[in-house]
DNA sequence: AGCATGATGGAAACCGGTGTCAGATTAAAG
DNA sequence: CTTTAATCTGACACCGGTTTCCATCATGCT
C-alpha cells in the first residue's frame, strides 16, 4: 500500500501536488528550520540565505500550509467579524472593508452574527473565540459598544478591534467615526437654511452612536441659540418602521417642525414615507436630514441628503489593525483610529416654507 | 505563569487547559485511537466501548481541536461562500440562511466575494480552495451559473452546492427557485387587473435569472392571448440607476404601458423613482411588480407588490446538503433542491387607468 | 594566537488529531 | 473442543509546519 501513495512530482515542475517546507529545503540546501524562519521572518539570519531560500520558494510556488501553521502556532489565520442586528448594507460594507484590507494575505474572514439579547451570548463567543483559535476579530456596532465582551477578548486571548462613533478606548483597540461633530455640522447647515424648528428622531438608549448623534444635535441647536422641547424628540430602533412611528408623532405636532433629523438613513426613509402618506411635500414643506449613506437614501425620493458614514475605511483600518504586522505592512499603531464623517447634500432638504 | 491561565469551567479535570484526545483515552481507558473512532462516529465500534467514552467525553467537556482535525484529514470545517456583486440585502440574507444551517455544529463560514469579470478569477478561487481546504463551498448568483466555476471546485475535490433560479443539474449540487413560474403568476396578476399594455424590464444577457424571468412573463402573456412588442421590453442590470433609465424609456413610448414586470425589486424601486419625476401617480396610472422582496420593496412609497424569493431557506438548504451528513443530520440528498416563490400583494398594483 | 561570544544550522520532539495494519478478542462453525 | 472468521482495539507512522536544545562556525577581544 506504501508504494501506491500519491504520486507527488514535487521536484520541480507544478504538478498536482504541491511543494512542502522539506522540498523548499532541500533544494535549497538548508534546513526546513532555516525555511520556517525565512517564512516567519525571523530577524537573525544571514541575508544571502535568505534570499537564496526565498528564490527556491518562488520557484516553487511554495506556500506553508495554514492548517499545519495553525495548529503548530495554536493560532488560526483567521479574522472574525462579530455583529449583531444592523443594517444589511452596513455589514457588507464592512466585510468589504475587512477583505480589502485581508486581500492578498494569508488571512480569511469567517462571520460570526451574535443575539445581543441572548444570555448565552458572551458564552457563545467564548466557545467560538477559544475553538477556532482566531487570530482576532472585528467587532461591529452596536455589539461593539458591549465592554463584556471585549473583555472577554482579552481573557482569552484574542486580539480584537472594536469600531464604533466615538472613542473609547486609547485608539489601541478602536477604529471610531467622530459622529458628534458631523451631526453638528448636518444640524447647522439645516440651520443655515433657515430652520428653526427642527425634530429629532434619535437611537435607541444604551447605543453610543445614538447618544454621539444627539449630543451633536443638541450642541449644534445650543450654538445657534434655539432650544429643544422635550416633544421635538421622538426616538426609533434604527428600523424604518420604527421611523414612520416617530415621524407620525413629531408630524403631529402643532406648530409642526420644518426639519427633522434622524439618527439614520433608515428611519429617515420612514420620514419620507410617513410624510407622503399625508401628502406633505419633501423638502418644499418638510426637509429631512438622515445618517449613514446607505444606498437607500439615494434610491428614494426625493434623494436624501445624508451624512456619509466612512465605515468602508474604517473596517478596513480595523482589519489592518490586526493583522498589520504580519503582512509586513503598516504597524498597527500607525493605522488611523479616527475616520471622518462628510454632509452629502442630495435634494431633501430645502429653506423652510413662508 | 502556568497557574494564571484561565481557568476554564471543565467538569471535573485538568486546571486550565483543555483537554485533548490523550486525556480522553487515558481516563476512559482506551486508546486514541479509539477516542477518534467515537468522535468520527466509526460504525465498527462496540456500543459499550462507545458509551463509556462519550461519558468521559461529556464529563471532560472535550471537544476536538479543530486545526488538528483539519491538519490530519487535509480539509477545513470551513464552509465557505463564494458571490459576486449582488445586491447586500441578498448576500445578508444567504449568510443569515448558512449560518442557520451550521449553527450548533463545529463548522464556520468564510466569504469569499469574487469580480466576475476579472481575467484572474477563477485563479484566485483555485488558490483559495486549495489553500484553505475548504470543506464545501455554496455559491450564490449570479456567479454561480458560471459551470466553469463548478468544474473547478470538481477538479480540485471541493464539495460545492450553487444557487439559482432555476435547476441546472439533478439536484446535488444545486437548490433553485422556479422563477418562471412565479413571475408567470405574477403576470396573470397583472392581466387579471385589466392590463393588456405590460412592460418588462429584464435583467442583464447571461443571467438565467433574467432568462427565466423573461420567459415566465412571455409565457403569461402568450397564454392570454397577448402580443409583446420588442419596443415594451427594456434591459437593465438590477441597479436601481438602470432600472430609472429602461423604465424612462418605457415611459416616454405612447401609448404608454399601465404596468411593468421589473425583474429585481431595484429596478422597480427605479420605476417608482422615475414615475415620481414624471408626476406619474402609482399605482393609479401604472402598476409596478418586483422580484425578490429585499426590505427596499416595503420602504418605498408605494410599498411594492413583489415576488418573494425564498433565498434564507434556499441559502440554508444548501449548507445543509453541505454539511448534512457530517452533522448527523438529514443526508444530503433528503434536502430540498427546489424551493417555491410566492406572489406579496402590496399597494403598486391597480387596475389601469380607465 | 587563544578564547569568549554570538550567530546559524540541524536532529528530534511536538502541536492534536487520523490512517494503517497487525494482533487480540469473541462468536460462529465444524 | 478445536478451527475459522468476523469484529474490535491499539501501536505507530503521519499530516506539515514550529520550537527546543545543541553542535558548529565565524568573528571580536585580550
């Protein structure tokens, strides 16, 4: 049975089976020790094996097998992406990001969506982290805002990049948008249009984004000297029936506002729908502000003027983040922990009406 | 140092490290080998023997290491998911119907989205077969029309199972919706309202999704009797931005369809967007009809009247012809390959104007 | 020149499982 | 009460890398 063993015509063409470390070093007369610390780049070895092993390998189409890698290193060439709920475009932005960033690399990403509601979950994510062994994860608002769990990171070893619409950490763990700031921006220019009036249909409690996005609300209101009644303030779950609901309250209202700002693109399509179902006019009698840029807010209409929401780029600095050393790319330290949001102004909004 | 380690919660043995096979075999008095053999669910193995192991089992909380497994068998427990450009509400939801299926079982899912159009392709998937050993992989269209694709993952010994609208094969490793029927369904709603002036806006050439689309609406229209003028159909992508520009050119013919069959829900999300512009009022003066069903249908104004593409059930029959056999559950074979669509009856549809 | 010093390279063990195959055990048959 | 066959089991090699421990070798220093 010996004999009938794959047939491996290693040597040298590209046949079937591919090259191990034992056939780089051999042709390349050293030590499959000498190869691995070629691959693993170690700094004491002498520059001329170095590149004469390197050569062999590239001859050779050489590429370390992961899963003996993996199991030799008790460490998976693997980066999670941990998210619960959001919006759909949101997650593929961000594994968009995340492949980007893992393009070219050794490293593949594996998808993990988690219930926060769920009492099982941090156990859950325990068995997955210490399981699969992952190299790190990304983790995704709004579960990134969740401090357990990324405690639960460090007790088990696993490197992790949170992202999300404010610092919270050093920038060490965290890739953050600056969502106060741009909310305060989206408000003046509202203002600037001359409205004075203007509702607010905010996040959920306990969402950092939802907290940023108010504050930057209400910063923007104070500096303009207009104050805020409690009933301009409705508040919605980021879903678009959750924005109709709100809408329909603050639409209500008498004197009714003249603008409204909604903490995402969502509930701000739910503005739009409410709005047409009692036939007021967008944005001749009603201009409406949303957040995120997702491909609804252009798809409807009027197009939505919207705040655009960088989190193409930040997955793809998280992703860097960790794994930034190993690809002998940018330390993880010089990745940006920062991104900036920008006002796209589409056709939602307008002065008020006389 | 060693006795900082984490402390996991094992039933009753070793202190912080988990256990492995040995540990198994030497409490349960057997060897590994015969652990292994419980753990592959060997047939060959006496049933006391298999109790009193998976008693130990049970009691240690033992659970393979993974890269072991993979290492020793050359295959991964990785699922993964190959797709091109398609619509992210779409990709989500496969995910979502993946997942489902592998939950609770030692499998994870990695994506892969591939560029359709790149000459490096189907290089880039070899590569990625090959190198990550992949268990099985699902894809998802359109990409997964592509036979040459299927022929790859035949060549290089990865289980594959593709999705679409229709079956390209007996069924092993294909789960498919039957579109022409549904949108014939959908048509003879149409013409059942009173419309005999019907547009179509198909979906790009080399998509069996637009072909079977296409001949599903021409098949409704020939059964009643109906002609279907070349001028009445118009092409697009599935964006949102080509279904405004067909339908656009459906709008500007005269006499002027009172409905039209859009092929994706974006395109029709299109047409409401474009009959917006023209002061068209849907659906009294034109009823529309999508497919898919993506959230976009319910949140545009008029809430459009779709077909329902069962991907989450699809996507998850897939996995579980993938995986089915390895998890103790249903063999592959007993999975669906065929999924029904159904008709969602919202607000875009009216009988035409008098 | 002689020796300490640090830089390399190699043999063998190890990561934690699975395959092979011979030997042990048990049941059925003669 | 053997013999034969069928069923289980375990020792050992192996998957393809990494790491430990040492022997070797070129160089710097006295």
């Amino acid at each position: 049975m010996g004999a009938t063993k794959t047939v491996a015509a290693k040597a040298d063409g590209q046949r079937g089976a591919r090259a191990t470390i034992n056939d780089v070093a051999r042709l390349a007369g050293v030590s499959k020790k000498t190869v691995s610390r070629v691959i693993n780049r170690s700094p004491l070895l002498n520059e001329e094996t170095r590149e004469k092993v390197e050569k062999v390998i590239r001859e050779l189409g050489y590429v370390p097998n992961p899963q003996a890698r993996a199991l030799a290193l008790r460490r998976n060439f693997l980066v999670g992406l941990i998210h619960d709920n959001p919006n759909a475009q949101m997650v593929l932005n961000m594994q968009q990001g995340i492949l980007e960033a893992l393009q070219g690399t050794e490293f593949e990403m594996v998808v993990r969506p988690v219930d926060r509601n769920s009492a099982m979950m941090l156990d859950d994510v325990r068995v997955f982290l210490e399981r699969q062994r992952l190299f790190g994860v990304v983790i995704l608002p709004p579960i990134s805002e969740n401090d357990a769990l990324a405690a639960l990171c460090d007790e088990v070893g696993c490197r992790y990049v949170r992202m999300g619409s404010a610092q919270l950490d050093d920038g060490i763990h965290m890739v953050a948008s600056n969502d106060r700031e741009a909310v305060r921006e989206a408000t003046d220019y509202l203002i600037q249009q001359g409205h004075s009036l203007i509702g607010l249909i905010e996040g959920p409690d306990g969402f950092r984004s939802a907290r940023e996005r108010r504050l930057g609300f209400e910063e923007a209101l104070q500096a303009a000297g207009l104050t805020l009644p409690r009933s301009l303030i409705a508040q919605g779950n980021y879903t678009f029936e959750t924005g109709v609901t709100a809408a329909n309250r603050l639409l209500d209202l008498s004197p009714r506002p003249t603008a409204i700002f909604a903490s995402n693109d969502e509930m701000a399509a739910g503005i739009v729908f409410a709005a047409r179902e009692r036939g007021i006019a967008i944005p001749d009698e009603l201009s409406v502000i949303g957040f995120d840029d997702t491909p609804i807010a252009a798809h409807i209409w009027p197009p939505l003027t919207t705040v655009r929401w960088p989190i193409v780029s930040m997955a793809r600095a998280a992703a860097r983040k960790l794994v930034g050393d190993m690809v002998g790319g940018q330390a993880a330290a010089e990745q940006p922990s920062e991104l900036p949001s920008t006002l796209v102004k589409r056709a939602s909004v307008a002065p008020p009406p006389a």
